[in-house]
C-alpha cells in the first residue's frame, strides 16, 4: 500500500516541479494575476506585506524606505503603516534623501543609464515594457534621479541588497503601492 501511493506522489512531485515555473506562471485568472503574481512575473515576496504599528513623524501618504531594514512603508492614518519588503542598493549603490513620486509608469520601458553601461556592457540598449522587462508591472520614479520605486520579476531579491540603487518589490507589491500613491507623494530614503 505504501508503494502505491508513494509512486504516485513521486510522480505528482516530479511533474509539478518540471511545470511549475512555466505553467503556473501562464495560469491567469480575469484579474490579470496568476498564482505566482501580477501577470506571471514577480511571484510572491518572501517578506510579506502587512499592516503594522509605525511611531515615525511623518504624515499618512508619505512612503519611507529603510534601507537598513529592507522595507518600505507607506504611512497610515493612527500611527499605522503599510509594510513592505524590497530589495535595495547594493554596497557603493545605497543613498538617502527626501524627494516625490514625479512620474508613474505601467509597464514601463527601460533604458539602462550610461553609468550602469559602462558597468555592464552587455545589457540591452533598450527595452520595452512587459513581464521579461526588470523594471516590472510598475514603476514611481524619484525626483530628479536615476532611481525608482519598480517591481522585479525576480522576488528572490527581495530582502536582499542587489540592485544599483533602486528600490525592487515583486509585482504585486509595487503594483498594490502605485495603486494608493500619486505623483507628488513624498518619499523618504533612510540610510542608515
């Protein structure tokens, strides 16, 4: 009996995980989410979001990214904020500083700066937008910078410090963010 369903299982096992990128990733529902994220990219973050207990002096609205920490919080109203995980700047990538949300972007194009081809030469020139594109389902950029809030198709970074001073979140975080902050919001950058 034991034979029985242990080859079953086995196989059950062997075949979710030949398929399971791919097919789970192409498994939509009307939303346009899939069971692994926003449109099949961004998966699920390994640092969940959620509603925690915030005792910063900043106004509700106001997005603060502790880089320290490796979370942004979007504040709330009654010392409440929205928690979310990210992947930040790498060592010689981190910064801080206060700025806005000057733009949104869905599905944005990418457009590598001439820093980061100097670095890498062997990225595209350009990219249009779509779930390969690193820049992710959305995308808030920062003031007068090179840097933005944006999702990842790669939620294993989340947590970790790897971009070249972006702020990464899977999919559907960056896309549940954008969906409750506009242009103007104001964006603290910890840099502990």
């Amino acid at each position: 009996m034991i034979r029985f369903f242990a080859a079953p299982i086995a196989a059950i096992a062997l075949l979710s995980a030949t398929l399971g990128g791919a097919s789970a990733a192409g498994m939509f529902d009307f939303t346009g989410t899939s069971s692994t994220g926003y449109l099949g990219g961004g998966g699920v973050s390994p640092i969940p979001r959620t509603t925690v207990m915030y005792n910063g002096n900043y106004a509700p609205g106001t997005v603060v990214v502790n880089t320290a920490e490796r979370r942004l919080y979007l504040v709330l109203q009654n010392g409440q904020a929205l928690r979310y995980g990210i992947g930040v700047g790498r060592d010689g990538f981190r910064w801080g500083g206060v700025h806005r949300i000057t733009a949104k972007k869905e599905w944005p194009d990418w457009t590598p700066p001439s820093q980061m081809l100097a670095r890498r030469p062997d990225l595209p020139r350009h990219m249009k937008g779509g779930i390969e594109n690193p820049l992710g389902a959305r995308a808030m950029y920062l003031g007068s910078t090179l840097y933005r809030i944006h999702g990842s198709n790669e939620p294993e970074t989340i947590g970790q410090a790897v971009s070249s001073g972006c702020f990464r979140m899977t999919n559907d975080d960056v896309s549940d963010l954008y969906s409750r902050v506009s242009v103007g919001t104001p964006v603290v950058v910890l840099n502990n």
